[in-house]
C-alpha cells in the first residue's frame, strides 16, 4: 500500500459513513431504547468480523459506553460454542441462529442481524424467526443490502462494496446507538 492507496481507503470509510441516513440511525437507537426501557432486550448476531461486531456492539450496551450507568440487557448470539456447533452439527449451520432467536427472543425484543452481504441464510433465516415471535427486526448490511433489507422492519445499509469499511461503519452505527441509548435514560 502507498500514500495515495491509504489516503483513498481513509476517503472510502468516511464517504460511506457520510452516506449513512442520520434519521434512520436515530430511529433505530431510539427503538433499541424503547425496548430497554420496556423490559425487552438487544439480541444480535452475524458471521466471522460481523460475529465480532455483534459482540462489540453487545459489550457496549451490558457494559457501559461513555456514561455510568445500570447494565442493559444484549446478547450475541454467536458466542456460544456449545450452542452454535450443536445447533449446527443436530440441525444445520443455517439453523444457528434462528434456534437460539426462537429460545432467548420475546415479543418486543430488538433483533439485529449483521451481514455485509445482506445474503448470510442463517442470518435472515433468525430475522424471519424474529418477525414471525413479534420482534422488531433491524438489519445492518451493506453493498446493495442483499435480502436482509425485505426481511428487516429496519434496513440500515452501508453503501460501500468494501467488507472492510462496511465493518467500520456497523461499529460506528453501534456507537451511534449506544450514545442514544445512553442520553435517553
């Protein structure tokens, strides 16, 4: 990499955090929220850097971000070792996550499914899991959003074709929401 490939890289990150929706982000936080402050949780979840953004983004909420405060339940569901090999080896790799959705998730519950492509099958297949118990679905995703977006009540879409910014700009949207949640209470 040169000076020129490292300065586009840096311009790529930040037109692609600049494209994002500010109402949409707020909305989201603002349902995540809503839900914490009714009793419900932050369940969340995806495959390989968005399973350990999914546990970033957890961590911030049972945690704390930048203020003291009580620890909010959130969950990722792709932490579990015993779960997911089990799930997968008795069922499938599909069923992974809508297993444990169809275990941990109540009604009113957020939902959060992380894939960059849009197009992870056991990342939608626990969306739908998620719909279909009454939970609010939130989608984070990018390139041109995949099938994630007709499955999500909230498609939030990172408009980069790059798996490593669009990586970038979930844990900035995770930010984003925990500063909301974190104001809010």
């Amino acid at each position: 990499m040169n000076l020129n490939e490292v300065t586009s890289y840096i311009d790529s990150g930040a037109e692609a955090r600049k494209a994002l929706d500010p109402s949409a982000i707020l909305e989201t936080g603002n349902v995540i929220s809503k839900a914490f402050s009714q009793g419900g949780k932050l369940i969340i979840f995806g495959n390989g850097g968005s399973a350990a953004d999914a546990q970033h983004i957890a961590a911030e909420f049972v945690g704390r971000f930048e203020k003291e405060r009580r620890p909010l339940p959130a969950l990722a569901l792709n932490t579990n070792t015993s779960s997911l090999t089990a799930i997968g080896n008795d069922y499938s790799f599909d069923s992974i996550f809508s297993r444990q959705v169809e275990a941990f998730a109540r009604k009113g519950d957020v939902v959060v499914g992380i894939s960059t492509s849009g197009n992870s099958k056991n990342v939608n297949m626990a969306l739908e899991k998620a719909n279909a118990m009454g939970c609010v679905t939130i989608a984070l995703t990018g390139r041109d959003g995949g099938l994630m977006i007709r499955i999500a009540k909230y498609p939030l879409i990172v408009k980069s074709s790059r798996t490593s910014i669009i990586q970038e700009v979930h844990i900035a949207v995770g930010h984003m929401w925990s500063k909301i949640v974190e104001d809010s209470m």
